[in-house]
C-alpha cells in the first residue's frame, strides 16, 4: 500500500519496493498548489481505468502502474480489500492518483483541508 503524507507544501507518496516493482514507479511527492482535490471513490476501479502503460494487474485482485484513458493518465495502486481515494491533480506527470488505503475518506479529507489552507 502506498503511503501518503503532508510535509509542509508538499504531498509525498511513499511506495514501497515491491510496489515499485510492479508499478514501474518509485516514491514522489508533488506541490499542493498542483493538488486540485481528493475523493473517496472505491468504484471507481470498477468502472475501467483504462489502457495500462507500464505496470501489473490481476484483475480484481492488483492494479498497479500507469493508466491512460481518454488523453488523461492515472497512476493506480491498489489491491483487493483496499478501498480506494482518488486525487486529482493539475500540471503533473498524472492528472490523478488513484490510491489504495484503510481509510479513504479520512485521507480524502485530510488532504482537502491541506489544500484549503
């Protein structure tokens, strides 16, 4: 699971080694001006996330990497039994991150009040 914290005017996401295996992706973190908003929104991967490019999936079970769907891209980890918050970003490698967690909506929320301030 990745791991995401507010360091003063930063959102970082850690991702840990095996994740970063499967997702061709390492940790990062991005400004919170360039954080538009986050939801929780555990249909989401349900709805089809689109063409991977790079990374794993086991459907139903693993998705992790890139997405590209309708011009736009999505970093995606997540497993079965996480539930999932979406955030949305603006003049970034991705234009959302759909991340599995224990609490989407806390994160959800944690995150909006940061960009709120």
């Amino acid at each position: 699971m990745a791991s995401v914290y507010l360091k003063g005017d930063r959102l970082e996401v850690k991702i840990g080694p095996w994740e970063a295996v499967m997702a061709l992706q390492g940790s990062f973190s991005v400004p919170l001006t360039h954080v538009r908003g986050a939801t929780e929104d555990s249909n989401y991967i349900n709805s089809g996330i689109g063409f991977r490019s790079p990374g794993t999936e086991v459907p139903g079970l693993v998705v992790k990497g890139t997405y590209r769907k309708k011009g736009q891209k999505a970093l995606t980890i997540w497993r079965r039994g996480q539930q999932l918050v979406v955030i949305e970003l603006q003049n970034e490698k991705w234009d959302r991150l759909l991340l599995g967690c224990q609490d989407a909506k806390s994160l959800a929320n944690l995150v909006n009040q940061a960009i709120a301030r």
